[in-house]
C-alpha cells in the first residue's frame, strides 16, 4: 500500500535502476495507476524531502537534474 507520491517514487526508481526526471516519474506514477501526479508535484515532493531530510532522505538530486534513490549515490 503507498502511503505518499515518495513511496511511489521510490518504487518506480527501484523499477528502473537508474535516475529519472520529475516529469518521467509522474508519467511512470500515472502509467502505473500509483499515483495521480504532475510533473511539478514529484519536484516538489521530492525536493521538500531532500531539504527536510538532507542526507537521511531516500532520495538525492543527480547533476542531470534528475532524482536517484540516496543508496545509488
């Protein structure tokens, strides 16, 4: 059961194996049947958990201004 957008972000990139971008993982949220989600709600759901967790969060920003989960960088 998916608790939040972040769950199913975390769940889509585990899929994956690699970094994506805000706008891939809400298409991929929606494709899924996840989560309903713009491309403006993952970055800003996943941007709030960075700045509210810094490094205990489950997710990092990548240089391509992608989002990778923590444990990959």
């Amino acid at each position: 059961m998916l608790d939040s957008l972040l769950d199913a972000c975390e769940i889509i990139l585990k899929e994956q194996g690699d970094p994506q971008t805000c706008f891939w993982l809400a298409s991929q949220a929606m494709e899924m049947k996840l989560w309903r989600a713009s491309e403006a709600d993952v970055r800003d759901a996943l941007n709030k958990d960075i700045e509210k967790h810094g490094k205990s969060s489950r997710f990092g920003r990548t240089a391509d201004d992608e989002f990778a989960l923590r444990a990959w960088t």
